[in-house]
C-alpha cells in the first residue's frame, strides 16, 4: 500500500469515524444507543460530505510510551500547579513580583503534528503559555511564570524539549525518534 493511500485511509476511515462518535458522545455526555446511532451517522457525513485533507503523520502508537507520557503530563500539572499557587501567594505581599519571561524553544522535529501536541502539552502545564509558534523553522515561543533567572528560563525550554522528546516515543516516526535521542 503505498504512503499516500494509507494516509488517506488513516484520515478519513474508521478512526476518524471512531473519534468523531467518542467526540460526540463526549459532546453529549451519554453512551446511550440513540446518541451512538447519531453519533455513527453524523461522523459518517462528516467523513463523506467534507473533503478533508490527509494528516502526513507516518508515526506509530505506542501504549505503553502513551501511559508514560500521561504520566508525566499529569504530574507535571500537579507540580507546576503547587509552584504556581505558592509564586501567586508570594506576589501577595507587596514587596514581592512574581518574575517571568518568555523564551523561544527550537524543536528538533519538523512534523506539524509533534509541533502542535507539543504545544498543546506545554500550554496546558500551569505557568506556561504559548505566545507564538514558528511553524516553519518549528519554534515555540513561550511566556513562563517561574522564569525569573537564565536557570529556571533554560528549565522551562528544557521542559519542552522533554515534553516533544516523549510526545515522540508515543507517536512518532523511527525517524522522528532518532532525531530526539
């Protein structure tokens, strides 16, 4: 089968269909029969009446690097929580400001999708929000609230670096893997 072919079959076959259905039994807040029913045939019509284009992501799942990866996410958000409301009750006293900058972080990989799960991943860590995204030269630029020093800066971009090198080992390429190595 050749690439474009089961690109195409990944983008607009039954796992599309399947996670459009989860998509609006989520939408819905119900598995009943009914809301599956609609779910099937709206994801259909969805898949047959609008062209949508092929995703050129050649990567592979992988479970048991997924749980890791959710794992760490997870976390990351509960100590980056902790870090954020101590800094917020710290900035309460008058003499104190809460330090911050923005940084730029040079992703090793060039795929568009590992760009925007990355990015995705980075926003959702507490203290962290993507200020702009450099798609061709695949940068992310970030505003950190823990960066008041070139340490905790370099720890925020190394951060992200993490976050794409094992967003990768969950759905990337061989090749994309040995870039992040």
């Amino acid at each position: 089968m050749s690439e474009r072919k089961r690109t195409t079959r990944w983008t607009t076959g039954p796992p599309l269909v399947v996670g459009l259905v989860v998509l609006w039994l989520l939408l819905w807040r119900s598995v009943a029969p009914l809301t599956i029913v609609t779910g099937v045939v709206t994801a259909l019509l969805v898949v047959r009446v609008f062209e949508l284009p092929p995703v050129p992501h050649i990567g592979r799942f992988r479970p048991v690097a997924s749980v890791a990866l959710l794992g760490w996410f997870l976390w990351s958000v509960v100590v980056a929580s902790v870090q954020v409301a101590v800094q917020a009750f710290a900035a309460l006293r008058p003499a104190s400001r809460p330090r911050s900058g923005v940084i730029a972080a040079q992703l090793r990989t060039r795929d568009d999708l590992v760009l925007t799960l990355t990015g995705i991943i980075t926003s959702l860590i507490p203290g962290t929000v993507i200020v702009e995204v450099d798609r061709t030269e695949s940068v992310l630029y970030l505003h950190v609230l823990r960066g008041g020093t070139p340490q905790q800066l370099e720890a925020a971009r190394r951060g992200v670096l993490d976050a794409e090198r094992r967003l990768v080992r969950a759905i990337g390429s061989p090749g994309e893997q040995e870039v992040v190595a």
